[in-house]
C-alpha cells in the first residue's frame, strides 16, 4: 500500500470516526433536550398544581372569610333587636311600676293588704307569722291586722270546718320604702311579706312580687302585641304559689 492508499484510508477513518461523534453528540443533545423539557414540565405541572393549590384554598378561606362576617353581622342585628325589644319591654315595666306606686296613696289600699295579708295566710298555713311591711304602711297594717285575720280564718273555716289559731306580729324589719322620682335604689310599691319558722319559709305577697309574676307570665303575650312576635302556646298549668319560697 502506497502512501496515497494510506492517507486516504485514515481521512476514511476519521472521517468515520468524526460522523460517529457528530451523531452520538445530537443522540445526546436530543436525550438532553427531552429531559430538560420532560423535567421543565414536571416541574411547571407541580407549580401549577402547588398554584392550584394555594388559589382554592386561598378562595375557601374567602368564603369562610365571608360567611363568618355574614354569621357575625346577623348575629349582631340580632342581638340589637334583643336589645332594642329587651329595652321597650323594660320601659314598658318601668311605666307600670309607676302607675302601681300610685295604689298605696289610694283610699283602696287599706283593703287590698287586708286581702294580702289574709291571703298570704292562707298560702304559707303557719301559727307563727312574722308580717314585714313598708314602715309608711305600718299604721294602714296594724288597723287592718285584725280584720284579715278573722277574715282567714272564716275562709279556713267556709273551706274546711276548722278555724285555725294563727299569731301574727309585725317585724321590726322593714321593706324599702315607696319608689320616689329621680331616686334609684332598692323601693317598694307596698304589700307584704310573711315569714314563718325563722325565715325558713317567706311568701312574697307585696305589689312588686306580685307585678314581677304576672309581667313573666304575660310576656309572651306582650311581646306579640309590641314586635308582631306570635306568644307561645303554654299547654303546662300556671305556678299559682311561685311567690311562696321556702329556704
């Protein structure tokens, strides 16, 4: 083989060799490129699904977001309602109680505790009583002592054939005085209270006790003639003693 034969023999080599590395270079380019997309992918996937993600959760909190300031404000209308009805239901007590402290300047009112007391007699059904009263009825209850006690007795007796002995004293204790304008504190409209067996057992028979009874047992019925709001069928009997506590 002649010189010539030889070096075109090696340009055939390396040419060879030359084409060889050119293709595997662009195999490897290509590889490289499909997992640098195939990576590029996965990796835009991920961020979108992380950006999904965080989107819907962000909207959920949102919607919590709302739907508790929407539970919050509904909850503060109503609560100002309660308020505003609670307020017009004590002026409304407020404006009785005033009307009521005008019955102990009455001519009537010497009658009504002769029945309070008489009644409260036949309610607690004790011998011993202690009568605690306003120290501005203290004269009007012991002129009118005596009458209400024949009176529950000749009821017991009407009722049952027995007269009972019943001792009533007048405690040295007495209940606030009548309510006076501008003045705030503790005050009575009047009536009485019978304690018995050391305060053991008390019935309140005076005007407040008794207004407190029936404002809460017609409230229902206040409440739909104020705010339309329909009174609640009570099918169960009233507590006719509820001003009678034992201790």
């Amino acid at each position: 083989m002649n010189q010539a034969d030889a070096n075109k023999q090696i340009d055939q080599m390396i040419a060879f060799i030359m084409q060889e590395a050119k293709e595997k270079a662009e195999e490897i380019r290509v590889k490289t490129e499909k997992e640098f997309m195939a990576d590029k992918l996965s990796i835009e996937t991920q961020q979108n699904v992380v950006i999904r993600q965080e989107h819907e959760k962000a909207k959920k909190q949102a919607l919590i977001q709302k739907k508790i300031e929407k539970s919050k404000k509904s909850a503060e209308t109503r609560f100002a309602i309660m308020r505003a009805r609670n307020d017009r239901m004590n002026e409304l007590k407020e404006a009785v109680i005033k009307r009521l402290a005008v019955v102990s300047k009455g001519k009537q009112y010497a009658d009504l505790v002769r029945f309070l007391i008489a009644q409260g007699l036949m309610t607690i059904l004790e011998n011993h009583v202690r009568l605690r009263v306003r120290q501005e009825d203290l004269q009007i209850v012991k002129t009118e002592l005596p009458a209400a006690i024949k009176l529950f007795q000749k009821t017991m007796h009407d009722a049952s054939g027995v007269t009972p002995n019943v001792n009533v004293e007048i405690d040295t204790e007495f209940l606030p005085p009548g309510p006076v304008e501008g003045k705030v504190g503790n005050f009575s409209c009047g009536g009485v209270e019978l304690h018995a067996r050391g305060s053991q057992i008390i019935c309140r028979n005076t005007l407040d006790h008794r207004l407190d009874l029936a404002f809460d047992a017609l409230k229902p019925s206040i409440r739909a003639a104020l705010f339309g709001v329909r009174a609640k069928d009570n099918s169960k009997p009233k507590d006719t003693k509820k001003h009678l506590v034992r201790v």
